[in-house]
C-alpha cells in the first residue's frame, strides 16, 4: 500500500486527502494550524500531525522516511518550494508533487525534478479551451464555485485603453486576452494596452 503524506489542509489539501484516502492509500497531513484539519471528512481515515513543514521532526513525526509520494499543496509557493527540497535531498522521497500560484517559479520547481500542480495554468487552460466554438460564454465549476468565462473582440473604442478604463458588473474581474501572434495573456495587474483586434476574456463569480 503507498504511504502518502500531504503538506497543507486547505482546499485542495483536504480535498486530495479524502480522495485518496478514499482509494485506499495511506495518508498523512501536515497543517500548521490544528484547526485545518475540521476541513477533512468526518469518515477521514489517515493521520493527521500539527506543525511547520520545514520542521525535519514534524516530517519524521508524520512518517516521511516511509513515504512513497509526497504533495505540498499549500498556499505558500515558498514553502512548497522549501518542503520538496527537503523531501527530495534529506529524505529522498521518490515522487514530490508542489502547488505553484506563481507561474514565474515552475522553473525553479521542475529543476529539482518536482512535479508541479498549478492552478493559473490549470485555470487558464480550461477557460480557452472552454471559450473556444462559436458561442462566447461558457461556465466551469472550480471546487464549489461556478464561474462564467465570456469573450468578446474589443469595442474600437476601447482600443489604446487599459484594464483599468473597464466597466465591469459585480462580482466581474478582467482575466486575459488573446492577441494574434502574441497568445493568451492572463491579467494580474500587469500593464496592458489593449489594440483593435484583441479578444477579452472576463470571468464572473455566478
């Protein structure tokens, strides 16, 4: 049977920890914060161990040194970063999988031979390929929420402005364009400049 340890009891910690507990594996979680675990099902049946993750102690507590497979999953690029080091040259745990919010640090990552999760390419990728056809709109569920992706050309006067000179609805945020030999860019506060011909993807929280 795999012995899997999980760093991290959040959303995605919890929700991997029940699903794979539920397949059978052995599993263990690592949270900071003992409350963290109140997020797992109450017919949960692997371990759980409070404390930091850089922590040697907490990981040999949680049984690292058996570990097949380890997930760092919180919300903290650094600390995924800095655990899967650890779990790679002190422990040598075979199979390392790190949550990466930052896109610019999967480098960093997948040089130390780590598999990445990442959500913005995750979300990136289902929301083009959930906009491609014909019609504009499209809805995808992440965890419990559901969020309409729309698409539009942008209006020529609109053209030479910026994401900050848009109108949106509430509970609307601008997440990309796409450009014509530039690609997809997703929007986190960057300077854009939009140009005629441009394609605007906005999501809305339903």
């Amino acid at each position: 049977m795999m012995n899997i340890l999980i760093i991290g009891c959040g959303i995605m910690g919890s929700a991997l920890a029940a699903a794979l507990d539920k397949k059978g594996y052995d599993i263990c979680v690592i949270d900071k914060r003992s409350e963290s675990f109140e997020a797992l099902p109450p017919n949960f049946g692997g371990f759980t161990a409070t404390g930091v993750a850089i922590d040697q102690d907490v990981l040999k507590r949680a049984g690292i040194s058996a570990c097949d497979a380890l997930f760092a999953v919180t919300d903290n690029d650094d600390v995924n970063l800095m655990t899967a080091q650890i779990s790679r040259e002190i422990f040598g745990v075979p199979r390392i999988f790190a949550r990466v919010d930052d896109i610019g640090k999967c480098g960093v990552f997948e040089g130390l031979g780590v598999k990445i999760i990442s959500p913005t390419r995750l979300t990136v990728s289902a929301a083009c390929e959930a906009l491609e056809g014909e019609n504009g709109d499209r809805e995808l569920k992440f965890g419990n929420a559901l969020v309409k992706f729309t698409a539009i050309e942008v209006p020529e006067n609109y053209a030479g402005k910026t994401p900050e000179d848009i109108l949106l609805e509430e509970d609307e945020s601008f997440f990309g364009m796409e450009r014509e030999g530039a690609g997809f860019t997703l929007f986190f506060g960057q300077e854009i400049v939009f140009e005629a011909g441009d394609r605007l993807i906005f999501a809305k929280k339903n």
